[in-house]
C-alpha cells in the first residue's frame, strides 16, 4: 500500500530551523503531502564543561520544558514547517543503559502523544539521521524504518564515537533500510536488511542563481577573490588556505562560516574571516568569488562528506575547486580537483585565468539537475520501495 496524505513521518534530525542541512533541504519539500513530525537533535556527543556546550544545555533545556518551537526561516520564503517540532526530554549519556532506557520511553510516548493530538492514526513512517534513536524503531508500528546517514559518526569530531558507534549498529539492525549520501558510506553503513540506497547532496538552486547586489562589506575587497562558503572546522586545510593568500597577495581570500577551530595561521591582511552570515543573504556573498574552493584535508571523515556548498558555488555561477575527496569524482567534469596542495593551487591558477562566462554556464548547467526538490521525489521512491517489500513480509 502506497503511502497516503494522511501517513505521518516521524523525523529524527538536527534542530529544525537553526541550521540549512540536508534533512531540512529535503523534508521542506516533503512536508506540503505528509505530515511530519520532527524530533529536535538528540544528542550525539557527551557534554563538556565548555562555554558553548553549557549555552546549548540552557537551550535544549528551555525548549525542552517550554515545547520546541520553529525557528525563524532560514531557507527562504515560502518553505512550510512541520506539524510539529518536538523536544523530548533525554538526556545526552545514551551509553548508560538506564539512561537510555529512560531516554527511549521519554521519545517514544512524546512522539505517540502528538500523533495522537495530531488525529493522526496511520502508521508512521520513521525516518531517522540520529543513532540514539535507535531504541524508538520497532515502538511506534512504523510501516517502515530508514536511516538517512549523512556522515560517519566514527569519525566526526562532534560526535563521541565510543558512544556512538554502539547504538549506529543496533540502529542498522533494526531498519528497513539505509540511504547514504555517499558512496563509502553505501560500503560501509548496510543494513541487515541489506537495503542501502545512495542519495547525493542536492541544491537550493533558485535560491542561489538569483541575482544578489554586492555586500557592502565585499566592495572595497581587491580581486581576485577566493571564497570559501562553510565551517572551518577540523577537516578545513588551513595551510592551504594560507597558501592561496600567499600566492595571491594583491587578491582576497574571503571565508563565510562558522569557526570551530583556532585560525591564528590565517592571521594575513587579505584573508578576511567573516564568520556565519543569514543563509537568506549567502548567496550574495558567494556571487561575488572569483573562484569557490573546498580545501579539505584528506582523511577518514572527509571520505566520507559530500559537500553542500560545491552544488551552490555552481548554482550561483562559481567555477570550484575542491581537494581529492572522493565524493567529487562524479563531478571531475566540472570541478577542478587538486590532490595534493600544489596542484590545488595551480588549479585555482589556471580557474582564476579561464573564461568565468563559459565555466559559469557549464556550472550552473550541472546545478540545475541537483535540486532538493529531484531529490526529494528520489527519497520518496525509494521509501514507497522499502515500504512495498515490507508490507508482505509483515502479512506473513
């Protein structure tokens, strides 16, 4: 039986509204046929006695006592919220057997409440990008269960992979089925089931090809400009990026995003870090590079990324160049790809000297046919798939 406007969809993901990512991309293009059910982020590392995790407890706590509330759009105009965002009240220590039990109770009657004040009284489909989450399947009668899997936990710096590692595996022994972003994950997350599909990383297209004005703070920066649209976190080749304002000294080097680690190398009077700027207004910021770069280092968790940010650099009309990470093979066509740091800079080289026009066309070209929308349409086959194979093994 196909799924129905009125089957809800259980999503555990990251905090709705607070961030652009993948989940949120796709299911804004869900949730106009189904009503979703969002779960808030449930935690995936153990807390540190840190001034950024003591201001994420206060929040978590008050959403948790005051109910979780939408944040402000972040993605544009017109895209709807789910029927509701919840905020159970569990404790991040799942490696704690009494603790995660008291956490699993806690999400499943909080998610069974709100179907119930919802009216909703279909089968749920649960969707899940979280490992603690692992408990909840098998306790609402879902139709089926999948996990949407992103990253590789075991090698991400922000989650604790002791903890972590444990719980992914009992949540690959209880799905239907995986959908990976990657292709090292479809090798590596598989499922008992042996169900695993592969969904690359899709775009916000009209979003960032409209024509932006110039931030003003961009005006007075020299070209070329070489920009980078993300966190610089861990997996950010920070000698790289110092190389390129060496090698272009009457040029700008532009970082927008989030800082996560200590950039004292960066500390030159043409790179210039911006920190996090609204996603409403990003695209004006990456339309003004000259050339988009992904410097990440090659490593156990970068195998494992497929970067947001490539697909709207060329949105946006951005040639990019992107280090040898694995999941820009596929697009080898379009992207320059450096391995190894001097190649990396004779790419954004010979990028800098090519005919912007024609790489922008070519770029915008390949953009086009990424959308979260297509990709929206692709995971829903796919659940209507996984569903139709287990609805007879269940009448059996």
């Amino acid at each position: 039986m196909s799924l129905t406007p009125r089957t809800p969809i259980v999503v555990f993901g990251d905090d709705w509204g607070r961030n652009v990512s993948t989940m949120q991309h796709v299911f804004r293009w869900i949730i106009p046929d189904h009503p979703v059910l969002w779960v808030n982020g449930i935690g995936h590392r153990k807390p540190r006695f840190s001034a950024g995790d003591v201001r994420r407890a206060v929040r978590k706590a008050r959403a948790m006592l005051g109910g979780a509330k939408a944040e402000p759009m972040v993605g544009g105009a017109g895209y709807p919220d789910p029927a509701v965002v919840l905020q159970p009240r569990v404790l991040p220590w799942h490696d704690r057997s009494l603790v995660y039990a008291y956490n699993v109770r806690t999400m499943v009657r909080t998610i069974r409440d709100a179907l119930a004040r919802l009216g909703l009284s279909e089968p749920p489909l649960l969707v899940t990008g979280s490992p603690p989450s692992a408990g909840v399947v098998g306790r609402l009668g879902e139709r089926a269960a999948i996990y949407l899997c992103m990253d590789d936990f075991l090698h991400l710096p922000s989650a604790t992979a002791g903890m972590i590692g444990p719980l992914e595996q009992d949540l690959l022994a209880r799905v239907d089925a995986v959908v990976c972003t990657a292709r090292s994950l479809t090798e590596i997350k598989v499922p008992r089931s042996g169900r695993v599909h592969y969904l690359p990383q899709g775009v916000n297209y009209d979003h960032f090809a409209a024509p932006r004005p110039e931030p003003e703070e961009l005006r007075s920066l020299p070209r070329p400009r070489i920009g980078f649209a993300g966190g610089l976190y861990d997996r950010v080749d920070l000698a790289l990026v110092r190389r390129l304002a060496q090698e272009h000294p009457a040029g700008s080097v532009i970082l927008v995003g989030p800082v996560a680690v200590d950039v004292s190398a960066l500390d030159l009077p043409n790179i210039h870090i911006l920190g996090v700027r609204p996603y409403s207004v990003l695209p004006a910021y990456v339309q003004a590079f000259d050339v988009g770069i992904i410097p990440y280092l090659l490593n156990d968790e970068t195998r494992s990324v497929d970067p947001l940010k490539l697909l709207e650099y060329l949105a946006a009309g951005v040639p990019a160049v992107a280090t040898a990470i694995p999941e820009m093979a596929k697009y080898a066509e379009i992207v320059a790809i450096g391995d190894g740091s001097d190649a990396f800079a004779a790419q954004v080289r010979a990028v800098l000297a090519a005919d912007r026009k024609a790489l922008a066309e070519r770029g915008r070209a390949l953009a086009r046919t990424h959308t979260w929308e297509r990709r929206a349409r692709e995971f829903m086959r796919i659940v209507e798939d996984v569903t139709a194979a287990r609805e007879p093994a269940l009448a059996r």
